[in-house]
C-alpha cells in the first residue's frame, strides 16, 4: 500500500497530488555489480490540487433571554447557514417544556 503525503498549509487544508513517476530501465540481470548503470527514478513535482474541504464560519451567540449559547456556522462563500446548534426545532422543543413546567409548577401553588 502506498500512501502520498499530505501538506496543510495556513490557508486551509490543501491536497497535495502526485505526478507520474518514469523509471528507467534496470541494468540486466547478469550486470556486475558496481559498473552498470543504476536505475533512476524521475519524480514529477507536486502540485496543489484545490481544496476539496469547504471553508466554514462560526458565528457564537449569547441569548440571554433564553440563558443559551446559539452556535451557527456559515459557508465562507456564500454566508448560507450550514447548520445551527441547538437547532430551530429544539429551541421550540425547550421553549415548549419550559412553558409547560411553568404550568405545573403554578398548579401546585395554588393547591396549597
């Protein structure tokens, strides 16, 4: 198995592709040692491919109102949301619950 190595540089994570390798010859079998010529192998030089990885932007909120850190991460590119943590749905799911402990909770002040 042959694995090529990989370079990052501070830019962003670059792949690094390889050229095609040319090998000369090697002397024929019943060459002495020492006095044939040695096989060369000529390497290409590497070159960068363009990043496969896509660049992306965190954006930290502090919701104080809810007592909650929102995390959203942008595409550099573009400014699309790629994701958010905690999502819209689960930020209604905690706000539903909250409400609802809040009930409860009234509930039991006025039956005592």
């Amino acid at each position: 198995m042959n694995v090529d190595p990989v370079q990052a540089s501070s830019a962003g994570i670059e792949r690094q592709t390889r050229g095609e390798k040319v090998q000369v010859p090697a002397p024929p079998p019943g060459a002495a040692s020492g006095h044939a010529p040695k096989a060369e192998i000529a390497e290409a030089e590497y070159t960068l491919a363009p990043s496969i990885i896509p660049e992306h932007e965190v954006k930290l909120q502090l919701d104080t109102s809810r007592a909650m850190v929102l995390y959203q991460f942008l595409d550099k590119q573009s400014g699309a949301l790629v994701l958010q943590v905690p999502s819209t749905q689960q930020i209604r799911n905690i706000q539903q619950t909250q409400k609802l402990l809040q009930r409860i909770a009234a509930r039991s002040e006025t039956s005592h």
